[in-house]
C-alpha cells in the first residue's frame, strides 16, 4: 500500500528545504552549485520548460538522447499537495538546438523528449512524489532518481550510469548496456538490476518481497540485503554482502569470490572459479555451497548448533568443534553440529580446494565492526 501523500510531505520537506536530491547533490557533474530552487546555478542557462497542475498519481515516461537526466520530487513546502510537474533544461548556450518535447497523452500521462543540440546540457525534472516513472537514455548520459514512493519505476541506459537515493516502489528495474548501479539509502520493492559488460552494481539497503542483481563483467557490493528471496549473480566479477538475510541464492559462472558476512537466513551460492569467505550469524533452513575451484573460510558463531557437512580435499576444524572426519570418494569429510528435523544446516562442497572453519566471536556474528557502503 502506498503512503499518503500528507504523511509524505511530512517526511520529504525537511530534505526538499535543505537540497538533498538537488542535480548538485545527484549528478556528477561540476556543475556544484545550487541555488534556493535546487537548480544548479553553475549553468549559465536555466530554461524552465513547463509548470503545469498535474494530478498527485501520475505515469511520467522520459526519452533522452545524450543528456544526463535528475528526476526528483517537485519541492513539497511550494507544492504541498504534489501535484506539480515542472521542466528545467539546463545549458550553457541559450540557443544550442535542443528540442525539448512534452506531450500529455492522458489526463495523467505525460512523455518528455529531448535530444539535439550540444553535449553540455542536462534535464531535471520535478514530479508528484507518487508518480511512476520511465526513463531511458540513449548515448551517454546518467539517470538519477531520488525520493520516490509508487507503484513503478524503470530506469534504461545505454553507457550511463543509474544512480537512485531512497526509492520505494511496488516495481523497480534497472539495466544499463555500458554503465554502473549506485543505489544510496533503501531500495525497496519487487527489484531487478542488471549491468552489462564490466559495469558495477553498490547498493546500500535492499528491502522488499524479491532482488534479482545481475552482472556480466562487474563487481557486485550490497551492503545489506532485507529482500524475502534475492539472487545475485555475475559471470566474471566478485560478490561482496556487508549482511546478508532471508533466502538468497549466489551465482558466479566465470571466475570471481564471494564474501558474505552476517549470514542470517539461508544461502545457496554456486561458484565455478573462486574463493568463499562466509561469516554465519544464524541458519535457518538448509544452506549449501559448492565451490569448483578455490578454497572456501566459513566463520561460525560461539553458539552455533547447527548440522555442518564439509568436503573438499583438505578440511581443517578446530578441535573444540568436535567433527568427526573420514574419506569419501577420494576427499576429506569434516562433520559436526546437531542433525535435527526443523534445525538450520550447511553443506560445503569443493571439487579442488580447501576449506577451513574458524571460531567468530558473539560481536563478530552481529557484524558490528563492518563498514561496508555502496
């Protein structure tokens, strides 16, 4: 269910009065100056395109050809029942042959395009803070969202990066053929991103029902996954959780490493040529690793009673684990823990590689003293 556009403007106008998803504050540009409006005022032109009435629960779709676009809310202390949708073209030449275009195609319907004119340039545009919306870059130029709660929003880039802050949506998709993923703050909803090529994905905070993170090339960074089911994969590039909850599957097909810590839930991660390096706080259900090649550390807490099943073709286990250990079709197996029925286990299984099993502290299973930040 959406939140109401009052208690909205409540929780947004504090940040709408200080800037914080002003194009100086989003974009990565040099333009770092703003002003009241939150209009970058280092460009020497700021053609205001549109202000128009619109209602609070409209469908934005934006096209942009070599522009970087900002999307944000409409500022909620001038427009308290956010129903504005304003136009801004940002340029250093006040006749460069930008064609700017604004088509309402239903009552709450409207379609920007621009394109033409020089590469100096950006769009910014203020929407009803529950609208949904559509944004797709063709050329260079970046793409960020900031403070929106609705029902949909999709962000498509052919070489920019997507950068968002604080999006709450039912729908968020994020692809980009030649650029990066930066979420800061919470992503929340039903999430997909993928990254072609070598671009990277840094998230901070996913939350929500389901994420599915893909990357081709790229290195993948989540501070802290909350999603009910994720599954992030790469085919060549590292996977790295700052905590990691729920049920989350991990791929990688090429070669690349995982790092996950804060372990509170279940985890399935298949890894053909890399290493693993897992720091357990709880387990709950069944959790497997499978590990081609490379050697894998699993970090357990002082208390943990679970059912543990290692094999690979060395194991070292502390002796205050109690495993028991023999040979099975040419490799080492370590067990230990309890095998009860409704009890949180683990498989690791490694065809050519170690695996070592250390001691983490009470502390260290909180994950306290990381700092991992998208």
């Amino acid at each position: 269910m959406l939140l109401s556009t009052g208690f909205l403007t409540r929780q947004l106008a504090s940040g709408c009065r200080r800037g914080f998803w002003s194009s100086a504050n989003l974009f990565s540009t040099n333009k770092n100056a703003s002003n009241s409006s939150g209009i970058s005022s280092s460009w020497k032109v700021v053609e205001k395109v549109t202000e128009r009435k619109v209602p609070p629960l409209s469908n934005v779709t934006i096209n942009s050809t070599d522009c970087p676009v900002l999307v944000c809310p409409a500022d909620l202390q001038q427009y308290p029942d956010s129903d504005r949708l304003l136009v801004y073209l940002l340029k250093n030449e006040e006749e460069d042959g930008t064609v700017l275009q604004l088509v309402q195609a239903t009552p709450n319907t409207f379609n920007i395009d621009v394109h033409g004119g020089t590469d100096d340039k950006a769009l910014e545009v203020h929407v009803p803070v529950q609208s949904n919306i559509n944004a797709f870059c063709n050329g260079f130029g970046d793409v960020s969202v900031s403070e929106i709660h609705s029902d949909r929003l999709a962000v498509v880039t052919t070489t920019g990066d997507i950068r968002t802050k604080n999006i709450r949506c039912s729908e968020i998709v994020l692809a980009t053929q030649g650029g990066s993923v930066l979420s800061k703050g919470v992503l929340q909803g039903k999430i997909n991103i993928k990254t072609l090529a070598k671009g990277s994905v840094e998230c901070q905070k996913l939350q929500g029902p389901s994420a599915t993170v893909e990357s081709d090339n790229g290195q993948i960074n989540i501070a802290s996954d909350y999603c009910d089911k994720s599954s992030v994969a790469t085919h060549s590039g590292n996977i790295k959780f700052g905590s990691l909850h729920r049920k989350c599957k991990v791929e990688i097909r090429g070669k690349g490493n995982l790092v996950a810590a804060g372990l509170d839930g279940r985890l399935q991660a298949v890894i053909n040529q890399g290493n693993a390096d897992v720091q357990i706080s709880n387990l709950v259900g069944h959790s497997n690793i499978e590990v081609a090649q490379g050697d894998v550390r699993v970090q357990l807490g002082e208390t943990d009673k679970n059912f543990v099943h290692l094999s690979a073709d060395q194991v070292d286990v502390p002796g205050d684990f109690g495993a028991k250990t023999f040979s099975e079709n040419g490799k080492v197996v370590a067990q230990f823990g309890r095998e009860e029925k409704d009890q949180g286990d683990l498989k690791v299984s490694v065809s050519s590689g170690k695996i070592s099993v250390e001691r983490s502290s009470w502390i260290a299973s909180l994950n306290l003293k990381k700092n991992l930040t998208a």
